[in-house]
C-alpha cells in the first residue's frame, strides 16, 4: 500500500489558554486508501494527544466529523486523502461558534431543527390494532430523499445566506419539514408553515444551490427549499385572491 | 457540585434510551426524564444498523417459528420467557415506528415489506432500503423532541452510579463542553449505553462504543453476563471493518472463495441454493456464528483469497442487477464504492468476519431491571438473554424497542413503590468520590503508560486469545495479558490538563471501561469450557448441556480479575436440540 508524507495543518484553539485560533501542522505519513479523519486519528494517538475533534461511525452515516477541508464543508471520513496534494487544511465548519480545535456549538442547528415540528403529525390517528397506515412505494419516493439527512450541517457551511442571516433556519431544518409534509401519513403541513414560511423561514433562500452541493447524502435541500417556496406561493394565492378556497 | 433533580435518568440517547424516553413521556408528562448521552442522539450507533427488525406481521409466520428460530439460533442459551415476551412485543414495537413516521420500505399494495434474514426459517425482517437502523434512530429522536419533559444533556459522560445500601439513586457525569461534573439526582437509573466492540482492532463498530454503560454498572457491583459471546459478523469490508448488511445474502448475495465455490456447503449448510434464489435457514442464510466460523475452516485450508488487508473471500452480488441493488442495497453500494473501490453491480466485493455485537452485557431480568434496586438495562449493552450464544440479524434493532420501553415501565413502577429515602449525606459523599477520581486523573502528573499504547495490546491480545476460535491456552494468556494491562492503566497520564472538550480524558475513561469488559471476556471464555454460538473452543469442541446449559455470570473486582458465577437458563418449551441449517432437513 503506498504511502505518502502530508503535512495536515488543524486548526487549534482552546478557549482556557487561546486567545484566537492557530494552525498547526503535523507530517503524518499516510496510506493512500486513508480518509482525512484517519490522519487526524494518527495525530491524536501518535503525536498529539491534546487533538480535539468529533467522531464515531467512520462510515459517513453518524454525521459527526464535518469540517472544513481545504476550505470546502466535507466529512472528514469521506474526504480521501487521495484526492488532496501534500498539505491538507483542516478547520471547524463555519458560520458555527468554535468550542475547541475542530469542535463546533451546534446548539443554533438543534434548535432550529425542533422548531420545525420533525415528527409525524397524523393525518388520521390510528390504534396499533389496526397495523401499519398503507403506503404505496410510489408515495414512499415522494418525500424518501428527505429522510436521509444525517444532520451533519455541512449544508448551512455552505449556505452564504446562514453565514449573513444567523435567523435563517437553514437548509437540513427545511429539508427535514417538507420531509413530513410530503408523508402521505402526515397532516401537519399548515403546523409547520408558521415557521417554515416565515421570514426567517424559506424567503431567506436566495437559491445558490450550495447547499446541495456539499450534501454527502444527496438529500438535494436546494430542492426541497424550492418546492417550499412554490407551495407556500401557491397558499398565499389561495389565501389572498380566492379565500373562497379552503385550504 | 452542581445537583439536577430528575425523577428518572437514561444514560445513552440511541435506539433503546430514546424508546426509554418516549415511553416515559407519553406515561406520565409529569416525570422529570434527564436523558443523558455522550454524543447527540442521531450520532448514536443505533445509525449504522443496516439490515433492518425482525417482527411477525404476515399471515405465513408465527411467533411460535420466531421463537424457535430465536432460540435455536441462540444455541439454547436464551431465556425463553425472556425470547417469548420478545417475540410477543415485537410487532407492536414495529408498527408503532410506523406510525411515528418510520419510512419501512413497502410492498406494492402498501403494506410494509419484509426481507429474509440469516438463521430466519420465514421472511420477517421489516427493513427500511438498508438503512434500518438510521431511520429508526431517527424518527425515535424527532418523535422524542415532541415531548417538552424529555430533558437532554447531549455530550455529558456518565462517570459513576450513585448507589447507597443497594439501590440505585443516581450518577455523577461529566459535562463536556466545560469540564464540570453534575450530580443526577433520580429515582431510577436506564442504562442505555451500546456494547463494547471497539475492544477489538477489526470491528464494524463506532468510536464510541467503548463498553462504558456495561462498566458503569460493573464497577457499582452490577454482574456482566455471558460476555464471552462476541458476534463476528461475517461480511465486513477487509480494509475498514464497515459492515455490508446481511440484507446483500437476504437479497440473493453469495459467498464464494477463491476457487469460486460456495463453500458454506462443505460446513453443513448444504446442498448448493440455486444462485439469485436464495433458500431461508440454510447456505447463505445461515446465521453468524457458524458463517464466519466457517470462513476460519476456509482460512486454514487455504482456500480463502489473499489480499493486502488479509484474508478474505467473495461476496458476489452481480446477479442481483443494479436496479434491485439500487432499490434495495443503496447505501452498500455507495459504501463499496466509496471504501473499497469496488463496485457490487459489477465486482466481486472481499470480505471478512468482523466484530460487530456483543451478545453479553449488564445481567437484566424479563423486566430490564438488573440486580440493583433502581437500576434497569437496556439494548446491547444489557443482557436479558433474548440473544443467547449467538443472535440473530434483525432481532437487536427490535430488542432495543421492546426492552427500551420495558425498562421504562419498570423504572415508572419503581418509582412509585419504592420509597426514594436514600442517606443525603452518603450520596453526596459518593459523588464528591467520583469527582475526586476524575479530577486525580486529569491532574496526575507523571506517567510511564499511554492511552493509544494500552489499547493497542488490549485490541492485540482480545484478537490474538478471544477471536472466532478460541483455546482454553491462548483465553489464559488473554487474562494474564489483560490484568498486566489493567494494572499499567494505572500508570498513564494525561497531556490534556484543561476542561473544555477534553477528548483525552473520555478516551482514558473509555479505555478503562474497554479493559473491564475485555477482562470479562477472557475470563468468561476461559472458564467456559464448550463450545456453544459464538464461543468455540478448539479443546472443548462440543456443546456441553450437563455442564453449561448456564449463563456466566461475572463480578467486578477493582483489582483483581473478576469473580465468576453461573445462573441456569429458563426454559419454558424449547428443550436443547440440534442446530440444523442444512437444506435437507425437515
């Protein structure tokens, strides 16, 4: 297996002895089927044991280890070291608050993501006796996609609206909404539209598409961001031009 | 120290202490719940649960064949009161997701599909693509933020039960993102903490499953069972260790080695299934234990492919199409890609058994309580003996449901009849303890050992003495090894003296709750001399009823090698038999 030297430069601060954050490098000797999150592991068993980032599954599906890498919001267990030159960037995702080292606050993101009321609100309430509601695979596709967030907030890096507008509750809390508003169990749209249709809410979007650029799972946020926009438009025209029209 | 009142604690926010945490909420919205877990919720490992849950739910199965494919699968080392509450829970669990919004895969009338799995005689494994356990994780966590009560502490480390005169009245845990230590005040304690597989090097397991639920009850006297039963899955990804789910052979998959013969024939898991059709119970549909130990028969003959991550053999998807692989193995698919290079619509995919499950953990009851009055158990990291010697693909992820919300009705019932008149004095003295200890490891100044050093002969010798196979020889050296290593714990220092996110100290106390479960290990596997499931022993190759129809039961000793005991199965209709996954039987 070859190998090859690269020098990782890590973004370090510690809030108890830092003032501001500084680069750090460290020549790592590394295989070349590595992921950047395995270097860092090296790092932290090796060289460094004050090191201090997120990490768990090492199969981009936990959502822990997004950073910044050379600059791009990546997961640093899917970012292949093969793919870089000898010197690798790693910084914390921005538009976060830096805690320590590569650790982010991401108590905004929890937050914003709750607000949107991420649960099934039942159309039709339903005892267990009765078993399982039916749902063909075709209305399973509708709103499948939107499922496979992983809450890794790669997304509101790349987002330059969050980066400008903090209130902007972003494209993984959007995505996640019209997750359980295309469910064809789900009743709850208009539950979740207060919120979502606000001002801080899809309007925000100005629609670079970033967002699902960066998304490692493909949920497509840009997209789900769009047909919000389109329904929420379309309400608004119900309401105002013929309120006539239930909702 | 800070004090926070709660009436009860759940400690680990993954499948089982989120369903804990439901049920609470939606019994009583009074309850003060304190859920408290190293890590947020949906990074919890509950997410890389691919295949999917097993529950009867079609007209052809029954819960009688769930339970005879549970137990026989279990090698008779299950509760069968346990296993038959189980399999009685389990479709109710399993439609509940449902109705929480869980995305199951469906059938085209739109009912929800069902996939077959290893040692499974009826297709009844619920499956959501092959993301199962992803998705539970998740709708349990988004269902449970409907719930004001529910009160997390998201990235605080448990540190130590707070126990007086045999009942359990709390914890001490650390508050990462500051250094502080809180004191948990509560009525009942649910241990919902993940196993321990990342004892081992080569393991499908997440960084944070260090065995730290199991050693938290251990070390306050809590006994650990059966924990010499390790499950090797037996299609991992040779670089990695990543999983591909038991979905790829439950789809049609098989497994060839490097002469391109199905060998899992020559090891009495014949005759041959025609290819694409793949036969429930037998050839690529056995279970675990007997797949990956045949891999090992493979290897010494010699017959396995080998390649620069080591030995491996073939699992070959190809004729499965891209369309179905799409439909049903997506995430596979990106994860071969991805990890290995390989694509499964058209290469061969190298593989090898890897650890991946603990059958053993903190010695529970049918109610999930464990021995200490106050303290219940729950998911990987308990043992209610559902999974026996060896547990079948699809039972864990429903075993979270059914038990999380098991131990929380117990913790409720608990509260109620058990007075909570614990000495105020004795409690607080025992937290201070605990802060004390973690404050003298933070603050020692000089050490000879280090942390990644230590882990690495742990994962060396647990590899080396405690693998597929096993000998009454290399389990001793395991032991000896081991208590060498827990004593040079002793020695180790940290660079890291401040507060804030200080991974090198959650890495010391991970280590030191790795080093006790291992201990447990080796010593259960030593003093067990059969062969049954997961455990094989090349000296005692035969599965001994008269002397260990029983499960081992081991007792935490703070220097010394644990003191064994054992506790008879229950069993209620299932008599000891054969194992037979031959395609011939009936």
């Amino acid at each position: 297996m070859s190998e090859r030297q690269i020098q990782i430069e890590v973004l370090r601060y510690n809030p108890e002895t830092d003032i501001e954050p500084t680069i750090q490098a460290y020549t790592v000797s590394c295989l070349n089927e590595w992921v950047v999150l395995d270097a860092l592991n090296y790092i932290k068993d090796n060289l460094d044991a004050t090191l201090s980032y997120r990490w768990s599954c090492h199969m981009a599906v936990c959502g822990s280890c997004g950073m910044m890498i050379n600059g791009e919001p990546k997961l640093a267990c899917k970012a292949f070291i093969h793919e870089y030159s000898d010197r690798i960037r790693v910084e914390p995702l921005v538009h976060f608050p830096i805690k320590r080292d590569l650790i982010t606050d991401i108590e905004d993101f929890i937050a914003k993501f709750a607000s949107v009321k991420p649960y099934l609100i039942p159309k039709e309430k339903r005892p267990i006796s009765d078993g399982e509601y039916q749902q063909k695979p075709e209305d399973l596709l509708k709103f499948k996609q939107y499922t496979l967030c992983i809450n890794c907030m790669l997304c509101y890096s790349a987002c330059p609206k969050y980066g400008l507008v903090p209130e902007f509750i972003g494209p993984a809390a959007i995505s996640i909404a019209h997750r359980y508003n295309q469910d064809s169990r789900d009743g709850g749209r208009h539950h979740r539209q207060e919120i979502i249709a606000s001002s801080e809410g899809v309007w925000e979007c100005s629609f670079v598409g970033a967002c699902s650029e960066v998304c490692p799972k493909h949920v497509d946020p840009a997209g789900a961001l769009q047909q919000v926009k389109l329904a929420s438009t379309i309400d608004w025209y119900r309401e105002h031009l013929m309120p006539w029209v239930k909702k | 120290m800070d004090i926070i009142q709660t009436d009860i604690a759940i400690i680990g926010a993954g499948g089982a202490g989120l369903r804990a945490a439901i049920t609470l909420a939606e019994a009583n919205q009074k309850l003060r719940i304190a859920l408290i877990s190293k890590v947020y919720p949906m990074r919890s490992h509950t997410c890389a649960a691919e295949g999917g849950a097993a529950g009867v739910s079609k007209s052809d199965d029954s819960l009688d064949c769930h339970f005879e494919d549970t137990v026989g699968g279990g090698d008779w080392l299950c509760d069968q009161d346990a296993v038959e509450y189980f399999i009685k829970e389990a479709p109710r669990e399993l439609i509940q997701l449902e109705h929480w919004g869980c995305p199951w895969s469906r059938e085209q009338d739109g009912s929800v599909a069902v996939r077959p799995f290893g040692g499974m005689k009826i297709k009844r494994t619920w499956f959501a693509a092959d993301k199962s356990g992803f998705h539970i994780l998740h709708t349990l966590f988004q269902t449970s933020l409907k719930y004001p009560s529910i009160q997390r502490f998201d990235e605080y480390y448990a540190l130590d039960l707070i126990e007086d005169d045999g009942r359990c009245y709390g914890l001490t845990a650390l508050e990462i993102c500051s250094g502080q230590i809180k004191h948990f005040e509560a009525g009942a304690v649910i241990i919902a903490a993940g196993g321990a597989g990342r004892m081992f090097q080569f393991t499908t397991n997440g960084a944070i499953k260090t065995g730290d639920g199991m050693s938290l009850a251990y070390r306050a006297g809590v006994p650990l069972k059966d924990m010499e039963f390790i499950q090797y899955h037996p299609t991992g990804l040779p670089n990695t260790g990543i999983l591909l789910t038991e979905g790829c052979r439950g789809e049609g998959g098989i497994l060839i080695n490097k002469d391109g013969r199905r060998y899992l024939q020559d090891y009495g898991m014949g005759p041959e299934t025609p290819v694409g059709k793949p036969a429930l119970k037998t050839m690529e549909l056995g279970p675990r234990d007997r797949l990956s130990q045949a891999f090992w028969h493979e290897q010494q003959k010699g017959n396995t492919l080998s390649t620069q991550w080591g030995d491996c053999v073939l699992l070959d998807m190809r004729h499965l199409g891209e369309k179905k692989i799409n439909e049903r193995l997506p995430f596979v698919r990106d994860l071969s890609i991805s990890y290995l290079g390989m694509d499964p619509v058209k290469d061969l995919i190298p593989i090898r058994p890897v650890v991946h499950y603990c059958m053993g953990g903190i010695h529970t009851d049918i109610n999930a309580a464990t021995p200490l009055l106050g303290l219940f158990a729950a998911g990987e990291c308990a043992c209610v003996s559902i999974n026996g010697a060896n547990r079948l693909g699809s039972n864990s992820l429903t075993e979270l449901l059914v038990f999380g919300r098991r131990a929380a009705m117990s913790a409720i019932a608990c509260i109620q009849s058990i007075p909570r008149l614990g000495n105020k004095a004795a409690l607080t003295a025992k937290a201070e303890d605990s802060q004390s200890r973690i404050l003298a490891l933070v603050h020692k100044s000089r050490g000879s050992e280090t942390i990644s050093g230590i882990r690495k002969e742990m994962m060396q010798t647990l590899e080396e003495g405690a693998g597929i196979y096993r000998t009454g020889e290399s389990l001793s050296k395991t032991c000896e090894k081991i208590a060498e290593l827990r004593h040079r714990y002793t020695s180790i220092a940290l660079n890291d003296k401040t507060k804030v996110f200080n991974t090198e100290l959650l890495q010391a106390l991970e280590l030191s709750s790795m080093l006790n479960c291992a201990e447990a290990v080796a010593v259960c596997g030593r003093d067990r001399k059969e062969s049954r499931g997961a455990h094989q022993r090349l000296d005692f190759t035969a599965r001994d009823d008269t002397n260990f129809l029983k499960h081992t039961l081991a007792y935490y000793h703070p220097k010394d090698p644990p003191r064994i005991e054992y506790l008879d199965v229950v069993i209620t209709k299932s008599r000891p038999g054969v194992r037979d996954y031959s395609g011939v039987r009936k």
